[in-house]
C-alpha cells in the first residue's frame, strides 16, 4: 500500500481558522491563484488536511440561487480521484446545508480537473437552462480585470442536485463515508 492510500484514509475536510489563514493565502499564492479573498470569505474556506497537514484547501461561496466552488486546490503529490471525490462531494453536501441546489465550478477549457468533475457528472453550464446563474456568472466575467479576460478562457460546470437521485442526507452519507 503507498503512502498516498494510507494518507487518503485520513483526509479531512475542515473549516479554516484565524491562524490558518496565513498559510492558506501562501498555498493560492504559490501555485498562481487568486488569494485576495481567503480573509473576506474566511467562513466559507476549508483546509484539505492529511495526516493533518494542510495539503489544499477549498472555499464553497454561497451566492443567490448555487453555491460556487472557489480556490479548489490539492498539493500535486495529493492529488487522486479518491481526493477528488471527498472534495466533491464534501462541496455539494455544503451547498445543500445552504439550501442551494445547484453547485457551480469555473475552470479553464484546457484544465484535465473538466474531465474529473464531468465523471462526478458536474454538466456544462448552459443559458437556456440556467439563465439567473449564467447571468451572474458572466457579470463576474465583465467586472473582471482586462489583463485577466486576454488567457482566461473558462467553461462553467454545474452539479443540480435536484435532478440527481440523492437527497441531503445521502449526500451526507457520502461524505462521512468517504465513497464515491
């Protein structure tokens, strides 16, 4: 058994502190993403733990009608679809605990992590169906700084619990148990 299957058992997902923050911000920072927000959404921001070490982190933003997965990051010698997996699920599960039905993701086209939420069945989020998400999301895009808007070139995923055959408490399930 490696090291990384006997770590994967002890992974924790767990809110931030104060004192976390400092080292948060240097994890998005050394791997080139956006930190500004860790101390404003501190509330919303977990620590990817193994063997208790902060080894990633994730934020689940509540805003008016889905939730957003924001600074989803796992050191790269962490990373499996087992990770993947809790953190995906540990997301949706929050996003239901704020009565928020749909889970939205921003990643790059060219990012492979497409490849990893499509087989959790996150679906491309389209206009037609979610015109209010879309909305909002594209407005971000607008607020956006223009050096940004020249490479950043993203596809929105979308996860909709309602059309899912889980309810909250399967989601719940799921996460304590640490399956896919």
């Amino acid at each position: 058994m490696s090291n990384l299957t006997l770590l994967e058992s002890d992974l924790q997902i767990v809110s931030i502190d104060t004192e976390d923050i400092p080292g948060v911000v240097e994890l998005l920072r050394a791997n080139g993403m956006n930190y500004g927000s860790v101390e404003f959404y501190r509330e919303y921001f977990y620590k990817v733990q193994m063997d208790r070490r902060m080894v990633g982190c994730v934020a689940v933003i509540p805003r008016t009608g889905f939730s957003e997965i924001k600074s989803l990051l796992v050191d790269q010698e962490y990373r499996s679809f087992k990770v993947f997996n809790k953190i995906s699920d540990f997301v949706t599960l929050k996003s239901l605990e704020h009565d928020r039905p749909c889970v939205v993701v921003k990643v790059s086209k060219h990012n492979p992590a497409v490849l990893l939420y499509r087989r959790k069945r996150f679906k491309p989020l389209t206009v037609s169906e979610y015109p209010e998400i879309y909305g909002s999301l594209k407005q971000d895009c607008v607020a956006c700084h223009a050096i940004v808007k020249n490479i950043c070139n993203p596809t929105y995923l979308v996860i909709d619990t309602r059309k899912t055959p889980y309810d909250i408490e399967e989601w719940k399930n799921k996460v304590e148990a640490g399956t896919e």
